[in-house]
C-alpha cells in the first residue's frame, strides 16, 4: 500500500519541478549570455529616438553607461562624419542642436578634432571627456541609410555605393542614369547633379550592386525607386559610377540688391538665421560662401549687419557653408561681397559720371600739356634762325670789305 502511494505521488512531484527547472535554465543561459557580451568601447557613439538607425540623437559610452551629448564644436565634414561611418551609415546628411536637457538628466562633454578619414570618434585627434554636464542641449545628427558618396572633395562628390546585405558595393554607370543622380543628391542633402561620369573617382575595392535603378526623379530616399534585375552581370573596370552634385542651396546674401552681396544667412532647423564670424575669420567665412553660391571671389567682408547670429568659423577651402565649424555663441553678422556681384543703379551712375570727368580732365591736359612744350620748341626754333641769320649777314659784310677794312673793323672790336 505505501509502496503504491509513493508510486502515485512521483510523477506528480516530477511534473511540479517542471516549472522551476526551465526557469533555472533560463535564468543560466541569459547569465551566460550577459558575460558573453563584453560593454561597449569607451566613447563608443550611438544614435536614439531617430526615424531610421541612421539618425537620432547622439549617445556617447562614457564610464559605464550612455550619456547624451552635450552640445560642442563639430563639424559635418570631421566629427559627424565619422559618426556615420562608425554606425555603418552613409553621408551625413544634416546636424542640429536639440532641445534643452532636462533637469537631472546627465551628458558629457567631449571634445574631439576629427579629419573626416577615421573609422570612429576614438581614433580622433584630442579626444577628451570633460566629464559629466547637468543641463544643456543635445546633438541631433542624420546620416543616409543606404548610399553615399566616397573618394570625394566634399560632402556632395563622390563615387556612388549602395549599402546591400551590410556591406557597400559600387554602382555600374550602365545601370545609373540621371533620373538616379537626381534622387541620390536629394538623399544626401546635396543640390542637383552637376556631373555624373564612371571611374570619375576610382573604383572602389567591394562588390558591384546587382540590380538597375528606375528612379523617374522625385524620390525622397533611393530605397523608394524601382530595381529590376541586370540585363549584363559585368561592370567594365572604370564604369563606376561618379557623381558630383552642386551645393545644397542653404545659405544666401541679404539686402545687398543681388545674391552675390549682402548680409550672410544660414536656413538651419526650418528658418533663415544670421550668421556671425569673429573679425579675423570674416574672410574665410566669405571665401567659402561667395563658392558656395557660384560667385566667385571675395571683393570685400565687412560688418554691416547688427542682428546677432550663431558663430562660424570656416578654414576657408570648404566647399559650403555646412561643412565649417558651427558654435551656438552669438555674434554680429556682416555684409559680404562677392566678385560676380552686379553693381546697384546708383553706384553705376556715379561710376559712370567720375568716367567721364576723369575722361575729359585727361584729355584736356595731354592736349594742352604738348601745346606749352610745342611753343616752347617754337620759341627756340625762331631765336636760332634769328642768330644763324645775322651771322650770315655779318660774313657778307666782311666778304665785301677789303682785308684792310676787315682788320679795322676787327681792331675796333
């Protein structure tokens, strides 16, 4: 009888135990997983809250947790940059200052001098944690998700690559057209294409994407157009496709009655804002913005505009104002010139009017000035036959007197 009970009581006990013996395991295998998975690189960068896993605010691995970014001096052509292509992202397409941090609410402040060619933050020049800040703003950053622009002078040049199954490969010139520059340059917040020519920027060393785009232009994102399958599984070396789009079209001259001359403003987060530059770097400033609007060289920086703008500081071989260094310190803006700026009416008319005096005052003295010489050489001219005249009338005189009378009219003498 006890034997039978106990026989009746085990598998009872067994199907009990069932529950807390998947439990251990389960508690066993995620403690093993957390120690298989090692923390992430100190000052190792990451993007929250984007739309895309290419965009968000930035998050910096500072001491054991993840800490916002606390706002500082980046640039797109260096540090935001380098964001994207430590996140396996393409082009940086846009930069901003977001809202202020909350109360209570920790970031760091870390400062780095990037080229632009590192594959992370870490590996930048004077990279340094200034510890944690408590308020402040935090640091927006958007970067393409699936192509970009390599091998390039800036931002908006380059050799096309379309990122597929986590890698980069090369697009074809075969299967590339303008209807597809057109939405690649909207895609990383560049202007329309200006060229567009295989092997114009090497070859690359991945693979080459396998399918055709049939973008018809409009696109937003290059993931948005068509792909068919190619019609020739070859791409010729130095097919390549390079692609060079013109500036985004970010920054105009105000109220110097053309778009080659006034005062300097930047579109930034949805509104038209002055931009300032310390006096020293005014020049270099106007450099890069006078080629970013296709007009030519500086004619003159000067201030001339008294509403307070955020500061810029530019090298000055950037192709566009976006590339330059960006701080949220206010200063003065200033009036730029640029070399194809036409001249206002006004100034022609006056221009035009001191033309024509110094005109006529030149003309008036290279024609009087070789009067008063000519009368001059006149005067001379007439004294000299006067004097040669006498002489001849004073040796015919003697030729007719008889040497005696010669002698005494020299003795007389």
């Amino acid at each position: 009888m006890t034997v039978d009970v106990f026989r009746s009581v085990e598998p009872q006990l067994e199907k009990d135990m069932i529950p807390a013996v998947i439990l251990m395991i389960l508690f066993w295998s995620t403690d093993l997983q957390a120690q298989s998975v090692s923390p992430p690189a100190e000052l190792s960068v990451r993007l929250v809250n984007g739309t895309t896993s290419c965009s968000g605010t930035v998050e910096v691995f500072y001491r054991g947790e993840w800490l916002s970014l606390c706002s500082s001096w980046w640039r797109m052509i260096g540090e935001v940059k380098v964001v994207c292509r430590e996140l396996d992202c393409g082009n940086p397409v846009a930069e901003s200052r977001g809202p202020l941090i909350e109360d209570g609410r920790r970031g760091v402040r870390l400062f780095s001098i990037c080229s632009g060619d590192e594959s992370s933050i870490r590996q930048c020049d004077n990279i340094e944690a200034h510890g944690v800040c408590y308020g402040g703003y935090y640091r927006h950053v958007i970067c393409s998700e699936s192509v970009r622009l390599v091998d390039g002078a800036g931002l908006c040049s380059g050799r096309v690559e379309v990122k597929s199954n986590q890698s980069w490969a090369s697009v074809c010139e075969a299967d590339f057209d303008r209807k597809d520059a057109e939405v690649v340059c909207r895609d990383v917040g560049c202007g329309s294409p200006a060229a567009l020519q295989g092997g114009l920027y090497g070859e690359g060393e991945g693979q080459t994407w396998d399918k055709e785009f049939q973008c018809k232009g409009n696109e937003s994102l290059l993931l948005d157009c068509d792909t068919s399958d190619r019609e020739n599984n070859t791409c010729l070396p130095g097919n390549a496709v390079g692609l060079t789009c013109s500036e985004p079209d970010d920054v105009r001259l105000v109220g110097g009655g053309s778009r080659c001359a006034g005062g300097v403003e930047s579109y930034y987060q949805r509104e038209w804002r002055t931009v300032g530059a310390d006096d020293r770097n005014q020049e270099n400033v106007a450099a890069v913005v006078c080629r970013q609007l296709g007009c030519g060289s500086t004619v003159s920086a000067l201030p001339g505009n008294t509403t307070r703008g955020f500061k810029v500081i530019c090298y000055g071989p950037e192709s566009s104002l976006r590339e330059c260094w960006r701080s949220y310190d206010l200063l003065p803006g200033f009036t730029v010139i640029c070399s194809a700026s036409p001249l206002p009416a006004f100034i022609i008319r006056h221009v035009v009017v001191l033309l024509i005096l110094l005109t006529s005052i030149t003309t008036i003295y290279l024609y009087y000035k070789p009067t008063r010489r000519q009368k001059r050489v006149n005067r001379v001219s007439s004294m000299d036959l006067y004097v040669n005249a006498m002489e001849m009338v004073s040796l015919s005189s003697r030729a007719e007197a008889g040497p005696g009378e010669e002698r005494a009219a020299q003795g007389t003498e």
